[in-house]
C-alpha cells in the first residue's frame, strides 16, 4: 500500500494489537509527535512543515482526541471538561455555536447527559462509561474535522459499548466529521466505511495523507 | 495566559490539602519574617526613646558607650566618680539649664538603685519628650523615701507605704544589706518602656548617709573606690544643704538652653583641666552602640530570611513531587489544544500562586499577632511597634518572595515542559 489516505467525513476502523505502533501514527497525524520521514498531509495542511508550536494550534483547531479512560480532568466540572478546546483554539470557540456553553449543553443532551452538564458537577461521580461519553462531546465540540478516538471502548462493558459506538457514529455524521477509529476488538469494525490493520499501514510507503 | 489562571487555581483546589500545607508553611516563615522585622524596628525605636532632652551625659574619663551604658541603661559599673565640685561648676554655667546628678553602686533585690534629686522628677526626659509620671504616689520627701519604677513595682508587688532594704552592691545576693536603713516607697512611676522601669530611686542624700556609716565599717577600704567620700564634711551636713553636697557622683545628666551651645559645652568638658571628665551626647552614643548591638539584629533577619526559603523549598519539594502523577493531566491538556508552554506556564502559576496565596496569609497573620501583642510588649518589654499596619515593606516583602517563588517554579515548569514534550499524547501512568 503505496500510502495510507482518509477520505474527508470517511469513518475508517484501524484494528491492531498493542505495540503495533497506533499510538505513534495518532500522534504523527494528531501533530503530536513529528514523522521522522515522509508527507503527512491533514485537512491539505502538511504537518511536517510546521513548527511545534503550529502543530499544536492545528490539534487545538481541527481535531478531537478520545483516549481509553481518564479523559476528564478531575478538577473541572462536567461542563468545563467539555469546554477545554475552546479555551484554546479561538476557532474551535468561535464554530462553536451560538456559543460554547450552548453548544456544549447540546451535544451533551445528544449523549444523553442533560442532566450531568449542571455547572459545578463533578466528573469524578461519573461512570467510566458516561465519562467516555463527556470526551466525546468535548471532541465535537467547535466542529473539528477529525476526530480520533483510540481504543474508547475498550474500558466499557459490552452494553455500554455499543451505545457509545452508536452515538459516537450518530454524533461524528451529524458534524460532518471524519472519524479515526483504533482499537483491537475486530468485533467493532462492521459499523465503519472501511477497516485497516495496522500492519498493512505499517507497510506503507513513507506517504501518510488525509484529505 | 488568562484560562491559565483559572486552571491553575483550579488544579491546586483539586490538591487543596497538599497545597494548603504548602501555603501554611510558607504563610508561617513569612509571618516569622514580618514579626522579626517588626521587633527588629521596634527594638531601634525603643533604643533610641530610652533617653531624650538630655543634651549631655557627663561621667569620669571613659569611652562613651561605658558611660551611656551605666548612666543610661543601668549596665556596667563606672570605673571613677566625677567630684560633686565639678558637677556643682557646671550646674552654674549660665548656658546650662538644669542637671541632674545620679549615683549608681547600690541595688535592691536585683534591681539597681540610682541616688538623685528631685529634678530628675522634673527634667529627665524619654520617648518622645515624655516627662515622668507617677501611677502612685509622688517623689522622695525624706531622706528614705524611695520611688521604683514600674517593673520593680510590678516584680515584687510594692505599692506606697512599703518599706524595702538596699543591699550594697550589684545583684541579687550581695555582700551585706543596708538594714539599719529601711526605706520606704514613696511613689511608683508609670512604666515607660526604658531602664526606668527597673530603677529604685533614692535622694543623693539617702546615698551619701548610707556609705557614711559604712565608711567605718571593714567594707570601707572595698567601697571607697566607688564612692569616695572625703569624711572632711560634718556629719549630716549634705543632708540640709544638698547644693553643697561635697561627695562624688557616678554621673550628671545636662540640659542646655540652647541646643548651639552643645557642642561647645562637650569640648570645654572633655578638656575640662580639673578633672578628667567625659561628656556625650546621647543620639550620637546611642547611635554608636546601635551600630554593635544591630549585629545580633541583622542576624536575626537573616534566620528569618533563611526559614522563608525553607518555605519556599517545601513548595518546589511539593510541586515536584506532583509531577509524576500530574502527567495525565498535562496529556488531557495537550490534547485538547495545550501547548508545551501552556503547561510550562501553567506550573510556573501554580507556584506563584501558591505563594502568593502564603505571603497574603502571611502577612495577615503576622499584623494580626502583633496587634495583640503590641500592649504586652509595651508594658512587658518595654517595645514600641510603630505601625501595626501594613506598609511598603510588607509589599516589598510580598514582591520578593512572590518573585522568588516564580524563579523556583521554573524547575517543575521546565520539567513538565520536557515531559510533556516526550510523553505527547500518551499517558504514562
């Protein structure tokens, strides 16, 4: 596979045990971290021409991160764990509309957690479940065009792992947002555009693009 | 920078219990530090209110701070006595307005007793012109009336009416006492915060009988050093007539009247050609001896400096010590959007907050304290505060230590800075 490309609003499930190098190709096309070599292209900006500091604003921008578990920082409440990203990308603020605490509000109901956006709740007296399910609105929230989501699911129960799968999807459709999906259950991929092993990626000819 | 404020607040309320600690102590050596300075500028003030409207102290040849020791703080001895003919010369020099001869070598359970005449009552000035007053009684009338200052009064709970013994010589257990001599209290001073308060005052005359009758005694050839007395006048004679009072004095207090006419007068004494006399004049002796005893006072300053960067050090130790457990958060930051700098700006908050959060509770605590203290310390110590208030030097004090603390919060900033460049976006737990 002479390179690894994303269609635009493309929700693509890569599969891949641990140590196979996920988290090192989300950190190249979430700017993160730097590819030594090759073309990484996201949203027809070339990461790899940019400084750290550029990298940094783009992520802040155009993408939304889910990681495994403790997304939330544990010292804000529900509301500004959502709002973070506007914080600090006056992009991510201003697309969000009308306004971030309305937005927020929004897609937080869309999760079916209305009632835990009240000002002041704690996300420590959440479930793992509905935690993962506050990153996800934090990730939508200000229309990025891409979110990344690496393994989500896998501290969720089986329940609750389809429920978040479908909102996750329903949530990403709504925003026109492409989707990046990890995780090493195969089981999960049916509901995606398209599946890839991260082997096959690793294979690649040094060309990494996403348009 | 502005969310960075409120996350940086917001993180430290998290760890509020580790925090407040660390405010506690810094909170504690820089109240450590205010109340030093605040005793420090107390304890000048006092100094330098322990004696005022005396435009010279004349005592035999000796340094100056030897003399304003004995004359002025009741410590040390005099080495020689300056002849009541000298002191008498002076008193008539019509540029001279009053004097006040003293005569120390007596004390009475510890306390020292100082022979003088009324006019101490009327002349003897401290603090801020202040006259001396009495809380009970009046000044001496008869041969063995005593007045005592305050502390004395307090210590050993005398009021008017008592009687009380003067032991010869310095300290609590003396040779012999003064028994055939009862005195009593005539009047008590109200305190003023200076060796005052410690005295036991007694008419020259009291003095004079006292070591008369011990001039026969086997004490005499010890004594007739300290207090020579001729023997050639009659006896009782000094009594009735006091100008004439032919004996030695340890010491006299001068008043001008005019304060141009100081100078001149200290130069004539010192070349005084009949005796050899030294005279000072009190500011600039006092001055002197500040300049030695401001050493202990620097030092103290210096602890207390040293204990604030033990504070300081405790923070540094703390926020260090969160790091690790902090990566997370710094991962959750930069995914969202956060830059290397953020959180590298974001610690160096944290600890300016966190000591600013110390210097205000600090400095609170410490005027709070001395407030309530400030009575005591009068009355007790004799210490003035001046100002109770917070003033420039609290706010430079906050500036310092505030800025010291952003200097040590660059070691965990910098850490976390190249932690999260390194660890990205995956969370190392």
């Amino acid at each position: 596979m002479p390179r690894f490309q994303v269609r635009l609003g493309e929700r693509v499930f890569l599969r891949g045990p641990s140590g196979s190098g996920k988290s090192t190709l989300l950190g190249i096309v979430s700017g993160v971290l730097a590819a030594r070599c090759g073309r990484v292209g996201v949203l027809g900006e070339n990461l790899g021409a940019l400084s750290g500091a550029r990298r940094d604003a783009f992520r802040a921008a155009h993408i939304g991160l889910v990681f495994q578990m403790f997304n939330l920082l544990p010292y804000l409440s529900v509301m500004d764990n959502v709002l973070l990203p506007s914080r600090f990308s006056p992009l991510r603020r201003a697309r969000a509309r009308p306004d971030p605490v309305s937005e927020a509000s929004r897609l937080l109901a869309e999760l079916g957690l209305a009632t835990t956006g009240a000002p002041g709740r704690s996300v420590t007296e959440l479930s793992i479940g509905q935690q993962q399910r506050v990153a996800v609105a934090r990730a939508l929230l200000g229309r990025p065009a891409l979110v990344i989501a690496d393994e989500p699911t896998s501290a969720l129960d089986s329940d609750a792992r389809d429920v978040f799968l479908q909102l996750l999807m329903a949530e990403c459709a709504a925003a026109d947002a492409t989707l990046l999906f990890v995780s090493h259950d195969t089981a999960l991929g049916g509901l995606f555009d398209r599946r890839l092993s991260i082997a096959e990626i690793n294979r690649a000819e040094p060309h990494l693009e996403e348009s | 920078m502005k969310p960075l404020v409120g996350l940086a607040a917001q993180s430290l309320w998290n760890r509020r219990g580790t925090a407040a600690l660390t405010v506690f102590a810094i909170a504690v050596s820089v109240s450590l530090l205010v109340g030093v300075e605040a005793m420090r500028s107390g304890a000048r003030e006092s100094f330098a209110r322990t004696i005022s409207g005396t435009d010279l102290i004349v005592g035999a040849r000796s340094g100056p701070l030897n003399l304003l020791l004995y004359s002025v703080f009741r410590v040390g001895d005099p080495t020689a006595n300056v002849s009541w003919q000298s002191h008498q010369l002076v008193s008539r020099h019509p540029d001279v307005a009053w004097t006040i001869p003293i005569s120390l070598g007596d004390s009475h359970r510890g306390y020292r007793v100082m022979g003088t005449t009324r006019d101490y009552f009327r002349h003897y000035r401290y603090g801020n012109r202040q006259a001396l007053g009495f809380a009970a009684g009046g000044p001496f009338r008869d041969v063995h009336d005593a007045v005592i200052g305050a502390e004395v009064a307090r210590a050993l709970g005398y009021s008017p009416g008592d009687e009380i013994t003067i032991t010869h010589g310095i300290g609590e257990l003396s040779f012999t006492e003064h028994g055939d001599h009862p005195f009593r209290v005539a009047g008590i001073l109200v305190a003023t915060g200076t060796p005052v308060d410690r005295t036991v005052h007694v008419g020259l005359d009291a003095i004079a009988e006292i070591h008369e009758d011990w001039r026969g005694g086997a004490h005499s050839l010890a004594e007739s050093s300290r207090h020579p007395f001729d023997g050639d006048e009659p006896e009782g004679g000094y009594r009735d007539a006091l100008p004439e009072f032919p004996t030695g004095i340890t010491a006299f207090l001068v008043g001008m009247r005019s304060k141009d006419a100081v100078l001149q007068m200290q130069r004539a004494l010192n070349e005084f050609s009949d005796e050899p006399l030294t005279a000072v004049i009190p500011g600039v002796a006092l001055q002197q001896l500040w300049q030695i005893v401001g050493v202990a006072d620097r030092a103290l300053f210096i602890v207390a400096a040293l204990v604030v960067l033990a504070g300081l050090v405790g923070m540094l130790t703390s926020i260090l010590a969160s790091l690790r457990e902090r990566r997370r958060e710094m991962a959750i930051l930069r995914s969202v959007g956060a830059r290397p700098l953020h959180v590298f700006a974001l610690l160096l908050l944290e600890a300016g907050l966190l000591a600013l959060a110390g210097v205000l509770a600090g400095i609170v605590a410490a005027h709070a304290a001395l407030g309530a203290a400030t009575p005591l310390l009068a009355s007790r110590y004799g210490l003035f505060m001046e100002s109770a208030g917070v003033g420039v030097y609290d706010l430079q004090l906050a500036g310092a230590v505030v800025g010291a603390a952003f200097i040590a919060g660059l070691v965990p900033a910098w850490l976390a800075y190249r932690n999260s460049l390194a660890d990205g976006l995956t969370i190392r737990t």
